[in-house]
C-alpha cells in the first residue's frame, strides 16, 4: 500500500471533470466529516428538512486513506445552487401563472353565477324607479339559478299583467264616465230647459205647461232608467260571491214573460221544453240576465219574442228569439259593450246597458250569453247556465224515500 502523501499526490494530479470537487484531508481521522461547509454529509448520515443534494441523489463518495485522512468525492454544488435557484424561479413562475390562472377563472365562473343576480337586481332597481317595463332574464347552465331566473320573470310577468289590468281597467272606466255623462246630458238638459221655460212663464200659462211637464216627466224617467242600469251593472261588476240559491229557470223565466207582456206591446210566449230547470245561482242575476235580452228582443223586434227553454249536456239553456231585421255583422263583435248601439238602435230608445247587463247577470251566475245566430228574419241569443245536479241527486232521493 502506497503512503497516503504518495495517494493524495496522485488524487490531487488527476483530472477531475467540471462539476465534480475532490478533497483531501491527510490531517483529519479516517470517516470523519469533509471540511468546509461545501461538503455533504457521509452516506447514511443523518439528513436535515432541506437537504437538497440528498432529495437530489447526489451523495459523495468518501474514501478512507490507510494511516489516516480521508478523500471526498462530491458534485460541485456552486452548480447545483445556480441550478436549484433556476428550479426554483420556474416553480415560483409556474406558481404565480397558476394563481393568476385560477383568479381568473374563479372570476368568470363568479361573474357567470352572479350574473342573474346582478340581472335581478338591476331589474327591482329599475321596478323601484317607476319603470315597469317588463324585461325577462335569460336562462343559466344552473338549475338553482334557473330556478331563481324563472321564479323572477314569473313575478314580472305578474306585475306587468297586473299592470295592464289596471290600466284597461282605468281606460274603460274613463270611458263609462264619458259615455255615462253623455247619456245623461240630454235628459238634464231638456229638464232644465223646461224648468227655465216654466220660471219664464211663471207658471201661469197652461199651454206653456201642458208642452213641458209632460217632457219632463219622459226625460226624468229616461235618467231615472239610466242611474238604475248604472246601479244594476255597479252591483254586477263588484267581486264579491254571489248570494246563491237553487233557482228554478222555468219559474224566472215565466215570470219574466209575464211582467214584459204587461209592460210592453210585444207579444213575449214561451216554448217549454225543459226537462230539468235547476241551477244554481243568485236568482236577481238570472232575472237580470233574461229579463233584458227580453226587454232588448222587444225593443227591436217586430211585435213577437219568443223565450224557448231547453237541456244541452249539463246546461241548462234559454234561448231569446226575435223577429227584428237582425244585427249587421260589422255590430255583432261589440254588442255587449257598454253604451254601444248598432246602426239598427236608430230611433230606438235605449240606453246601450241592456246587453253588457246580460252578458254580466249570465256570467256571475256561473253562465255565458252569445248571439246564436242573426239574419233579416230575427235574431237568437242564448244562455247557458250550468245544471245543478246535486239538487236533482237530492229530489230523487227525497222522492224514493
């Protein structure tokens, strides 16, 4: 074995590769630790946290030289620091695209979730201004948005029918004000006129009397017609129930016959041909709705009205015949408007209620009136009320008792 001066001589003259650092240490005992801090520890010494080289792999080679001192064989970490600091950087890099990756998308999945929220809230912001606009908001890829977008555009569309409600409701009753004040121009006229006439004359002169009260007594009852109608249809467009009962149609409808022959010098006759007469209604609004498409066939017809009754189905009907000149087709969509009378009312006296009445009476009484048909030999409406069998189940049974 050569002296160890002789080994590390030769140790020392070898070429040794870049990147690879030897030391010799002929003063220090055999495996004992390499000098400097540049130095890795021995092979199965213990390792720290961070001990890079060894997560690394790059353990050094340790030599013991006979008679003492030692030889190390390691890689030079002034490169593998430079290269660990460029790891480092990439991972840092890699890192910080990543955050700002993961901000990113977080954003737009964010923005995507909130944009219905943020939709719904600009829409009540503009609800709360006084724009009642209504604007829908589109669908989401999330059933709980959706269904919060959907439970939105529900309500708004709530709103804006409600909306459209009050306005029709608010334009038609504009126009029941002007038309109602209309129809009552006239009769307040004539009465004051004749009033004025009479202050005039003093009272004293008869033939002046004998022109104007008898004119006012027409005119007051023609306004008193008027304010009844009014009332009679107020009372029909409230929204409270109905007080109903069960009512014999073929009862009413007799009796409706009846006061119209004594009132009138149309002939009214009734067809009968029910076989079961009960429904169930408010017995004021089945009169009022035969008793003025009756007072309405007489009013147009040429001297005879007939009131037919029949079954259909679970109906009850009553029909309403006349034989006037008919209804011109250019009339028929508007005929149960209030205060609408067609080119055929010319000379007619009315008041434009009689149908819009009917139509109402009929329609609270769980029924429905149309024009059934119309022509130069008369004109037919009907009535359909809905047959209240319960009453029919409990009189059979009373019966077979």
């Amino acid at each position: 074995t050569a002296p160890a001066a002789t080994l590390a001589a030769e140790v020392e003259s070898m070429h040794v590769p870049d990147g690879v650092v030897v030391r010799v240490n002929l003063h220090r005992p055999a495996m004992g630790a390499p000098p400097g801090g540049r130095g890795l520890p021995p092979r199965g010494a213990p390792r720290g946290l961070l001990d890079l080289p060894g997560a690394l792999g790059l353990h050094p080679l340790h030599v013991a030289l006979p008679g003492g001192g030692d030889v190390f064989v390691a890689p030079d970490f002034a490169r593998v620091d430079a290269a660990a600091r460029w790891l480092a950087l990439g991972f840092l890099t890699l890192e910080l695209l990543a955050a700002a990756a993961s901000w990113f998308v977080g954003r737009r999945i964010a923005r995507r979730a909130m944009g219905p929220i943020e939709a719904i809230r600009a829409e009540l912001e503009r609800f709360a201004g006084g724009d009642f606009t209504p604007r829908a908001i589109g669908s989401t890829r999330s059933q709980d948005l959706d269904a919060l977008v959907r439970a939105y555009n529900g309500a708004a569309a709530q709103v804006a029918n409600a909306l459209a409600e009050r306005a029709r409701v608010e334009a038609e009753m504009r126009q029941f004000l002007g038309e109602a004040g209309h129809q009552m121009r006239t009769p307040l006229t004539v009465i004051s006129g004749s009033l004025d006439l009479l202050d005039r004359a003093a009272g004293d002169d008869a033939a002046v009397r004998a022109r104007t009260v008898p004119l006012m007594r027409t005119e007051a009852a023609r306004l008193r017609r008027l304010v009844e109608r009014l009332f009679t249809l107020a009372r029909l467009q409230q929204d409270e129930p109905p007080q109903t009962e069960v009512v014999d149609v073929r009862d009413d409808d007799r009796d409706v016959v009846d006061r119209a022959n004594a009132a009138q010098a149309t002939l009214v006759s009734v067809r009968d041909v029910l076989a079961f007469a009960y429904v169930r209604a408010d017995p004021d609004e089945v009169h009022d709705a035969v008793a003025n498409l009756v007072e309405n066939a007489a009013k147009y017809g040429r001297g005879h009205v007939t009131v037919a009754l029949s079954n259909r189905d679970d109906d009850v009907l009553v029909r309403v015949i006349d034989d006037g000149p008919g209804i011109s087709p250019d009339d028929r969509s508007r005929l149960f408007e209030r205060f609408f009378r067609g080119e055929n009312a010319q000379g007619v006296e009315g008041t434009g209620l009689g149908l819009a009445i009917a139509e109402r009476a009929a329609a609270r009484a769980g029924g429905a009136v149309a024009l059934e048909s119309s022509g130069p030999a008369g004109s037919t409406f009907r009535i359909a009320f809905p047959k209240f069998r319960e009453f029919a189940d409990r009189r059979t049974a009373v019966a077979l008792d």
